[in-house]
C-alpha cells in the first residue's frame, strides 16, 4: 500500500465507524457503575416434565431469558393432561 492509499484507508474506517449504530458511547455514569452479571438456572417443568435453562441478572434477580419459554411449557403440560384423560376415556 502506498502512503497517500493508507490515509484514504484511515479516513474510511473513521466514516465506517461513524455510521454504524451499534457502537456508542455509555454516557450515563450509573450504567456504566451497573455491569450485568448474569448466571444460569436449571429447572424443571412440573406439568411438562422437561427441563428449562433460566438466564438471571444476579442484581436484581430478574429472568432475562427463558430457554425453551416457560408458557410454551404450560402449553405443553397442558397437552399432556388432555391426552392422558381421552386415553382414560377410550380405554
């Protein structure tokens, strides 16, 4: 590369940087105080019988995500009660 081509280079990386949305400054000094740490929680689905992995914000104990989602289970749970009952009324 010659020297006047690495300027352009340069020059383009900072317009790139520039238009990209995902890279921004924290400005507020409390999120920058506040650094998520997460953990992972293991539970088991009673009416569904399967496992589910929660992922939790230690702060504040909140579920930041539910892997598979905890209503897809009660739907599932659900299921299972109305199939055992119409194998109970065929049989």
């Amino acid at each position: 590369m010659r020297i006047d081509s690495i300027g352009a280079y340069q020059a383009g990386q900072q317009n790139e940087r520039k238009a990209r949305p995902e890279v921004r400054e924290v400005k507020s000094s409390e999120s920058a105080a506040h650094t998520s740490q997460r953990s992972v929680r293991f539970q088991k689905h009673q009416g569904a019988e399967r496992w589910m992995v929660q992922v939790v914000d230690v702060y504040n104990n909140e579920v930041i995500r539910e892997i598979p989602n905890r209503r897809m289970l009660d739907v599932v749970g659900e299921m299972k009660t109305l199939i055992g009952k119409m194998q109970d009324i065929k049989a």
